[in-house]
C-alpha cells in the first residue's frame, strides 16, 4: 500500500476526485488540494527515477497545495477596499 502512493496516476486521480468534491462544495476549499495532488502527479510522471518517500511527496503535496490555495485567494479575493453588496434578499 505504501508504494502506491509513489505512482503518478493515483495522484491525478485524487485531483480528480478532488475536483470534483470542489464542484459539488464550491468556494475554493478542494481546489487548491486538487491542484497540488495533480502537479505532484505531474512531478512524478515527468521524474520517475527519483526515489520518491512519501514523507517526501507529503511536503511537497502539502507545499504545492499550499501555493496553489494562496494563488488562488489573489486571484480570485476581493480588491482592497471592495466590499460585498447584495441588491436582493433570498428571504424575502
């Protein structure tokens, strides 16, 4: 089981998965998490003979999750002095 999670197809298919769990709870959480499963995917399709550990891979999953999720809330957060405004009320 440990050396599963050395092989690169897993890894995109937990961004897959994870992709779709961020479809079905939107609001950014599971997206950042998708995107450092897929570029450590990536990284072990494109270096292979690295002797991957996976404490290793962990960091750099965590690492790649981390500045995809930071990326993410630049791009997509409100400017500086923006305020949300909402015209209408769901509950009336």
């Amino acid at each position: 089981m440990a050396d599963l999670w050395s092989v690169w197809w897993v890894w995109l298919a937990a961004a897959l998965a994870l992709a779709i769990i961020e479809v079905l709870a939107p609001g950014f959480i599971f997206l950042g998490f998708a995107i450092g499963a897929a570029l450590t995917g990536l990284l072990l399709l494109i270096l292979p003979g690295i002797g991957w550990t996976i404490p290793m891979l962990a960091l750099i999953f965590a690492a790649l999750s981390l500045a995809a999720w930071l990326i993410l809330r630049r791009s997509f957060a409100l400017r500086t002095g923006q305020v949300k405004h909402f015209e209408d009320d769901i509950n009336s």
